[in-house]
C-alpha cells in the first residue's frame, strides 16, 4: 500500500472518530465549548471528504466541470450550517458566514494559492486563463451593487428601506438567472478534456459517489451540533458571533477549497486551482447567498441582503481588488500576500465588533 493511500486512510479514519466524538458530546455531555470545536474540526475533515469524492466523480471532466462540481458540492457543510442557523435564529451568524465564504475563499485562500503557485513556476509568474477571474469579479460586483443599495437604503430610511425582504427575494431570483445564464455559458465555452488532479488517484466513480453521500450525511448532522453549540461556546470563549461567522465557520466549511485550490496551484495546476477557488466565490456570492434567501422564507427570521455597512464596502473593494490582480490571468508572490493582507485586516476588524 502506497504512503499516499495510508495517509488517506487515516484522514477518513480521524474524520469518522471526530464525527463520533461530536455526536457523542453534543447528545451526552453539557460541554458547549468542547462540542464546538470538535464539531468544527470534523466539518472541516467531513468537507476534505467531500473533495475526494468529487475529484473522483469529475475526474473525466475538464478543469471547467470539475471546478464546478467541486465548488457546489464544497459548499454542502456551509449550506446546512447555515440553514441550521437560521432555523435556530442565529441570522449574524448565517449571514457572516456566507461572506465569510466569499473573504476567505476570495482573498485568503485564493491569495495564498497565487503564492505557492508562483514559488512551484520557474520564472516567479503563476499563470492562468483570465477569463474566470473576471467572470468572478463581474458577478461580484453585481451582488455588491444589490447589497450596497440596499444599504444605503436601510440606513436612510426611505420607502424602499421597508421592503428589504420583498426587494432582497426579487433580487436572489435575478442574480439566479443570471448565474445560470454565465453558468451555461462557461460550461459550453470551457475545457471539457479531462484533467487529473492526482487527489482522486485510488478513488473509483462508485467509490466518489459514496464518499458524497456518506459526507453530505455527516456533514448534515455535524452542522447541527454545531450550530447548537455555537451560541454557549461563543459566550464561553469570549469572541463575537460575527468573527465566528466570518472567519471560523467560513474556513471550516470551505475546508475543500482551501486544501485543494492551494494544492493544486503548489503543483502547478493552475487553471485548476483557480477553477476551483473562484467558482466557489461566485457561487456563494450568486447563487448560495439567493438560495438562502429563499430558503429563510421558511422560517420566523429572515435573510435579506441588507449587511453591516463594514462589510458592505469589504466586499465591494475585494471585488474591485481581484479584478485589479487576477483579471490579467497572471500573478505574483507579492499579489498573493497583498490578497492575504486584505482578509487580515478585515478580521482583525471584525474581531473588535
């Protein structure tokens, strides 16, 4: 057996024992503080799990389907996390964590992915098709241009400020529509020759398949515990629900393209890598954040797309910041930390709110 397989065959193994110790702490102990971090590490470990099998399923796809297929299903432990929070009232903590997706994913992971991938290429240049990156700020910018009217909105009072559900529903359907609109063109326009990551290596279709269910399962009732714990364990810990949001339940429920992005651009991959980072920022930004949306009209509290007006401008300027660094499809190493810089400071601010 290669070194490769028995190091994946221990992650699966410590993630089934950490899902385990979650279950049993949520469901025999009183401790908030324990079940929360356990919690969160096997969600990050259930979301590794997820990756492995998507590879294995779209490893006879190009870079383009397989960078979709692993953002959407990615992005299953950050969906039912934040469903089980809306269910349970916690409308900071859902709404934090879904930007939180779109800061770590767009300017952490993706600024260190430029950084390795920069290191692994001769001349110091990571290279990569353009038209992604732009895509991805493109479709930034238009859920920002919904989120800062909205804002402005809110803050001012009018007549539109009253209507925040009304208006934010209407704007989900658009930004669905047009999501589906650059999805379809994407996938046509895309590479559709397979492209070997290397990461399903041993991993058969089947196998991927059941890798995918198993996790979505887990991952279902991982969120769950977590969210149960988090409002116990954030007043035990002494930290803000919206740095839980933001920052510590984004990166563990994006734990898939925070491992795999970064891998692939050390290899050299990167086409790949930047498939995988910046669909899944697209993702979030077009198409979980209106799905959620709608989702919440099922429940007492709803989510709208009216934010805290810190983070309506990050998000506005970390749209216009990857634009100005990856719309050229080039990057540097330099690039990368300013990108990483940028998530840094928005957390230290968020840490103080």
């Amino acid at each position: 057996m290669s070194r490769r397989r028995v190091r994946r065959l221990a992650l699966f193994a410590a993630t089934a024992a950490l899902t385990a110790l979650a279950g049993v702490l949520h469901f025999a102990t009183h401790s908030a503080v324990a079940t929360f971090l356990v919690a969160g590490a096997a969600l990050a470990g259930l979301a590794w799990v997820v990756g492995v099998g998507t590879e294995a399923v779209g490893a006879r796809f190009g870079a383009a389907a397989t960078g979709v297929l692993q953002s959407t299903l990615g992005n299953l432990p950050e969906l039912f996390i934040v469903v089980f929070a809306l269910r349970a009232g916690e409308t900071v903590v859902a709404q934090t964590s879904i930007l939180g997706s779109i800061f770590a994913n767009g300017l952490l992971v993706l600024g260190l992915a430029m950084v390795v991938g920069a290191r692994a290429s001769e001349d110091g240049v990571m290279r990569f098709s353009a038209r992604l990156p732009n895509d991805t700020a493109v479709l930034m910018l238009l859920a920002s241009f919904l989120i800062v009217v909205l804002g402005v909105s809110d803050r001012i009072g009018d007549r539109a400020s009253r209507h925040e559900v009304g208006i934010s529903v209407v704007g989900a359907v658009v930004l669905l529509s047009i999501y589906a609109v650059w999805l379809w063109g994407y996938l046509r326009g895309g590479d559709t020759a397979a492209e070997q990551t290397g990461t399903h290596e041993g991993v058969s279709f089947v196998q991927g398949l059941v890798l995918l269910a198993v996790a979505g399962v887990g991952a279902a009732l991982v969120s769950d515990w977590f969210v149960a714990a988090l409002d116990p364990a954030v007043r035990a810990i002494g930290i803000s629900k919206a740095f839980t949001g933001l920052v510590i339940v984004a990166i563990a429920g994006n734990a898939v393209e925070n491992v795999v992005g970064i891998t692939l651009a050390a290899k050299g991959r990167a086409d790949l890598a930047i498939s995988v980072i910046k669909n899944s920022v697209a993702q979030v930004a077009v198409f979980l954040f209106p799905v959620l949306v709608l989702i919440s009209l099922f429940f007492s509290d709803r989510l709208t797309f009216v934010v805290n007006p810190v983070l309506t401008g990050a998000l506005a300027l970390a749209a216009i910041a990857v634009w100005a660094i990856t719309g050229d499809g080039r990057a540097v190493t330099f690039e990368g930390w300013a990108l990483v810089g940028f998530y840094a400071i928005l957390a230290t601010i968020v840490w103080f709110e």
